[in-house]
C-alpha cells in the first residue's frame, strides 16, 4: 500500500560532503548541504536537513515534530562501513574455515597483491607492502568436513574439532565469528551445524557475540571473495549499523514512522536491519548512477556516461539502453568480495584532492588522498596546509569566497593565496595564477583519461554525457572536452544528485544462488521441461525468502513483485552476462527457449553480434530475484519555455575569473533564477548555495523544459 505521508528525504554522506535532498508534495525538492562528521554522522545529517529547509524559508529545529512525521521516506547513503575498514576500527574476528584452508584468507589471491597501486608501483616490487589481515592467522581455525561442489559429503564434520575451535577463539577474545566452509552455497548443513555447537558453546560461556555465515551473507561460487565479504560482515558492517540507528533514533524523536533505509550497492534501499548489512559497503556512488537511470527515464535518454565529481574522487559509470552494468566481484580495499555492485569506477580526484610537489623532482602530485570535509581545503582556514583543487579554483575567481554554502561557510582567499604561493607556485618559480591553472587543467585531463577508460568499446556520440556532484560545474566543460559527445549536461541540483538517485530507488531485495546448469545448442523439449523445473525451485526459495523479509519491514506479500534473473555464458568462457527473464517464472519450455534468445540478444548489445558463437551449449551459473516494494519517487517536471534572456534578477555582478593565461570579466547569475528557454554564453558563472557552473569563454549553455542545463561549443 502507498504512504500517505508527503515528503521524500534521500541523503548522501560523502567522503567531504553530506547532501540531502527533500521532496515536497508538489514533486519540487531542495538539496541541503553539510560537512561530513564521519564520527557521528547524525550530526552531518541534521546539518544538512536543517540547510534544505532553510532554503524554503522554514526553520526545521523549531518545526521538525510537525515536519518529520510527513516524512513517507527517509533513505541514508554514509562512510561507516568504508570508515570502519579504511581505519581498521572494528571488532576482533575469529574465522572458521575448512581444515587445511587456514591460510587461504590470510595468503588471498594473487592479483589482489597488487590492487590499489599505480603501473609502476606494480612492476617495481620495493613500492609495495603486503596489506595488513583484517584477521590474523592466530584467529584462524580449521575444522575437518568437506561438501563438494554438488553438495555432497565427502568428508563427514567433525565436531569435536568444532567445539575446539569455538573454545579457542572465545579465550581469543574475539567480539564476532565468522564461518565460510567449502561449497556452502550447494549445502549449508556443516555451516549450519557449526553454528549450532558454536550457540550451545558461547551460551556455556556466558558469551553472546554475532555469527556470521557464507551461506546467508552470500551462497555463491568462489571462495576467497566469498570469505572476505563475510569478513566484511563481521568487522565492520554489523558495528557501522549503530551509526544508521542513531540517525533513526533521531528522527524517531520527532515523529517518523517508518525504519530508516540504507542504499545497496546494486541500487535499491532495505531497512537498516537488514541482515546482509555488507550490500552497503560501496552504496555510496551508485546513488548517482542510479539518479541517471531514473532521469533518463524520465525525459527520454537512454544512454548516459555519468561523471561525479566530489570532494575527494571522481566516479565514472554508464547506464546503457536504460540499464546499468553490474560488478560481482568489485575491488575493495585491496581485495575482492562476493557483492553485486553497480559498475562504478573511481579515481582520487575532486575538489578536495591535495597538491603537493615530489621532494626530489618537484614533479606534481595530485591525491588521491584528500582534505576531505573536516579540515576540509586551505581555504576552510580549519587548520590544513596543504593545497587543494579548491583552493586553486578560488584563486582563479571561479569560485566566490562570499558565497559557500550560501554565505554560511566564508572561504579565506588570503590563506589559499599565501599557502599555494608558497608551497607550490614560488617552488616551481611560476606565476601563481598560471600555475593553478595548469594544475585545474591537469585534474582534468585525469579525469578525461578516466571518463574515457569508462567507454571503451563504445561510441561516445551515442552517449549524453551528465556531470554532478558538488565540484562538477567547475571541472565539466574542460573534462568534457575533446570527445565528441551526443550532449554534455548538469542540472541545477547536481550537488545533491546522489541523494536524489537515493529517493528515486524502490525497496528491494537481491537474492541469488549458484547453480551449474549445462544447456546444449536448441534443446529437445524434455531437457528444457527439467531446466524450467530445477530454476523454478530456487526461485521459489527466493520468493519465500523475500515474502519473510518484507514482512519483518511491515510490507504484505501482495506489495512485492518480482524480477528474475539468471547469469548466463557460452560454455567455456570466463564471464557470464545477467539476463533478466522476459516470462519471469519459466512456466514451459517455451520459455526456456525464450530465455536463450533473451541470452543472446543481452550477449549481443554487450559484445557486439561479432561475439555471438551459434552451435555453442549455454551455462547457467546463479539463479537470482530482486523482490521489490514501489517507493514514493521524485517527480520531473515539464514547464514551459521562457525567452533565450535571463530575467533581470539572476544578473548578480561582474566579477574577474582567470581563463588561458589571463583574466576576463565573468558575468555572474543566479542559478537558481535561470529559467527554461534561457541561454547563457561564457564567460560567465552560475551560482547557487551549494553549486558552481563555469562557462569559458568557447561555451554556452540553454536550458530546457526539465531545468537540464546543456553545455556546448558558443555559436
């Protein structure tokens, strides 16, 4: 059933910046904005939720027991689980493993040796260090028993070796346990049964911590990734879910009803109790992506290339005939995990990445490290001495120092010009504002190179590029540059356009299994009648599953629907594709055949038809469902064209900006007064409280019905 409440709030805790965005009744939203408070996020949130009211003249900490109990939705996007695992602050694992794989965890993959480290770094071994174990060896326990891949018994458990091993790590110390045994995702019954005798141990001991298994965090293939997303789990996704209820606790103070929801890797939103907390490990910039999708759906763009530019990276994704690319087995903190995510790629680059210069050759180095929001740039004057690419854009007079968060945050111009002065451009015995320039144009440049690393095999005049986040405006029109674009575009909001991709999301589950299903090339009717058999049965499991879990988040089972999937290649190959099913259930083996057809179609827009392989058996590897629950969704609206001149009232000043090695007046505007059909030639800027759009000299931008504001070359 629908809420009946009114407003929608979706918020974006960055590595810099905390975005929330709000929905009124009438589909009109405001982007608040806040620093980061990594150490209690509530704080950040009820910052920002206070400055997006502001913005509509309401004071929110006077009105809040009048305002919150409207809220329909309140969806959280943050940085604790990522916080917890950068740090290394969270709890004492204890691992149990199969007998003679206690080393597996602590050895990891080959490749995961060199993740995180540039080219050379890589060739030239004195650069790299082995990555400290997030459990040590001496919390490693083995016990003997082994399932095989088909979910047979071929050795029988031992269970003295696990009330052993469960005695051993309680005098360890440990605060959680993590069990990931061989071939679980076939037969969890050892998993099971370890669990059980590590219950009745802890309960002898007067000892209560979490137990994790393989087998409900993920039931899929490969081992390692698989082991360490259940590390994940137990260091620090179960400890960073206090975070999220401290905001609940807030909100519940004045007046919400609902549970608060966190953002998924894959894109949807579940209740913050929701036992896999580890899907939230990288929420952070699909929110965007996803905001794409729903944008284009919205005004008739089916291919995007996405670029977000924060405060401390530069995220880079597609979204390809209305659909995005998923990443199984994403890289984490030098290691990879067992956990869908939308396919986002991020370097070390935004507005908050540090400048610094290499002791020996005074070479440029950019990041990836970053001032994030707390000191946050120079120019913050909150104590860091280290430049950043904030501080050259105030330097260049792209940025107004008057108007930073609306005027709340004043930025010290003196500060930003005395410290790159002297700890860049004097060093380098260059002209200060031709060297902030050139450092502008060199981040840029990086960002291009990623922006195009993220489109290869395709052709970017069949993409639109958009560019958000709250350092975006800024850096667009340079790292657009060069590549030949269907359009390039931003939208007044673009600061807070992750949190909106949050509101845009439906409550939704991923439930998923491994399978090995062999298909041969056009199957008699018979073997088709069994393949639907056997991939009804595990749906049906999933649907149960995800009958019980929306109904713990108070949704009844005629809410729910339903979306099956299945991940698919040609025999032989390494990668498989997800396929979503055309007939959901297969109900005949007419839709079996559909299925393959469905297969090659998906095979085809993703390799090109060159990689079809006719004659070649197919291979079903996972059988999997997202159950959804529809959410409230932020409305686009359409408004009628106004002229090509902006009114009088955006015209702000005039105001001198460095551009190709010397200084222009500007026209500065209002943002948030340009109206559709407007049209805006550079040089100039648009402002807004939490927004810079610069436009150089070469470039115009017009804005449409929908308020998307399209940048391109000046007639």
């Amino acid at each position: 059933m629908e809420r009946k409440e009114k407003y929608l709030v979706a918020c974006d805790a960055g590595g810099t910046m905390t975005d929330l965005f709000v929905v009124n009744p009438d589909g009109e939203f405001v982007v608040g904005k806040a620093a980061t408070t990594p150490w209690q996020e509530s704080i950040g949130f009820l910052e920002a939720l206070d400055d997006a009211y502001e913005l509509w003249g309401i004071d929110y900490k006077k009105e809040a027991k009048n305002l919150v109990p409207e809220f329909a939705s309140c969806a959280y996007t943050g940085t604790s689980i990522l916080n917890a695992m950068i740090t290394r602050h969270g709890v004492k694992v204890g691992m149990i493993v199969n007998k003679g794989f206690e080393q597996s965890f602590w050895q990891t993959r080959g490749s995961e040796t060199t993740l995180g480290y540039a080219t050379p770094e890589i060739f030239h071994t004195v650069y790299r260090r082995r990555k400290e174990s997030y459990v040590p060896f001496r919390r490693i326990r083995g016990v003997t028993g082994k399932i095989d891949v088909h979910g047979n018994e071929i050795i029988p458990f031992y269970e003295h070796d696990a009330r052993t091993a469960v005695r051993e790590l309680l005098d360890e110390g440990i605060e959680s346990l993590a069990i990931c045994f061989l071939a679980s995702f076939a037969n969890p019954t050892h998993e099971i049964r370890m669990v059980e005798i590590a219950k009745e141990i802890m309960k002898e001991a007067g000892i209560d911590i979490p137990i994790i298994t393989s087998h409900e965090i993920c039931p899929v293939i490969n081992e390692l990734p698989r082991m360490n997303t259940v590390v994940v789990q137990a260091f620090a996704a179960e400890p960073a879910r206090k975070q999220l209820l401290d905001i609940e606790k807030e909100l519940k103070k004045e007046g919400f009803k609902y549970p608060l929801q966190m953002v998924l890797s894959y894109g949807t939103v579940a209740d913050i109790r929701w036992p896999r907390m580890v899907e939230a490990t990288m929420s952070g910039p699909v929110g965007g992506i996803l905001g794409a999708k729903y944008l284009g759906e919205q005004v008739g763009i089916e291919n995007f290339v996405c670029s977000d530019v924060g405060g401390t990276s530069f995220d880079a994704g597609i979204v390809l005939k209305g659909r995005i690319p998923l990443n199984r087995e994403p890289e984490f903190q030098r290691m990879y995990l067992s956990l869908p995510m939308l396919d986002v790629q991020s370097i070390g680059a935004g507005a908050g990445t540090y400048i610094r210069l290499d002791e020996y050759t005074n070479r440029i180095k950019l990041g990836p490290d970053s001032a994030g929001g707390t000191p946050g740039p120079v120019c913050y004057d909150r104590g860091n001495l280290i430049p950043t690419i904030c501080d050259c854009n105030l330097i260049l007079g792209r940025l107004n120092p008057d108007y930073f968060l609306g005027g709340k945050v004043k930025l010290n111009v003196d500060l930003a010009f005395k410290i790159f002065k002297e700890k860049i451009s004097d060093v380098l015995a260059m002209d200060m504002y031709k060297c902030a320039e050139g450092i502008v144009n060199l981040i840029d440049a990086n960002m291009r190179r990623h922006l195009t690393g993220s489109i290869t095999g395709h052709d970017p005049r069949e993409f639109v590029l958009i560019g958000f986040g709250g350092g975006a405006g800024l850096h667009l029109s340079n790292y657009a540059a060069d590549i030949s674009w269907k359009g390039v575009c931003t939208v007044p909001w673009a600061a807070g356009f992750s949190a909106f991709g949050c509101a845009a999301m439906d409550f939704a589950h991923r439930y998923v299994k491994s399978v090995d299903l062999m298909i041969p090339d056009n199957p008699d009717e018979a073997r088709r009648t069994g393949i639907a058999k056997t991939l009804n049965n595990i749906l049906d499991e999933h649907m149960k599953a995800a009958v019980d879990d929306f109904a713990r988040e108070g949704f009844q089972a005629e809410d729910v629907k339903y979306a099956p999937f299945f991940l698919m290649k040609y025999f032989g190959q390494i990668m498989d594709i997800e396929v979503l099913s055309p007939t959901g259930w297969l109900n005949s083996p007419a839709d079996v055949t559909t299925l393959l057809t469905e297969f090659e179609k998906v095979y085809s827009e993703t390799y090109t038809m060159v990689g079809l392989a006719p004659g070649t058996p197919y291979q079903i590897t996972q059988a999997g469902v997202v159950a959804s629950v529809a959410n409230k969704k932020p409305k686009i609206m359409a408004y009628a064209l106004e002229g090509k001149e902006p009114p009088k009232k955006a015209f702000k000043e005039t105001r001198r900006v460095y551009h190709g090695g010397e200084w222009r007046d500007a026209k500065i505007y209002e943002l948030d007064e340009i109206r559709p059909g407007n049209n805006i030639k550079g040089t100039a800027i648009l402002e807004a409280p939490a927004y810079t759009l610069y436009i150089p000299p070469d470039k115009e931008v017009d804005m449409d019905k929908h308020k998307l504001i399209w940048l391109k070359r000046r007639v």
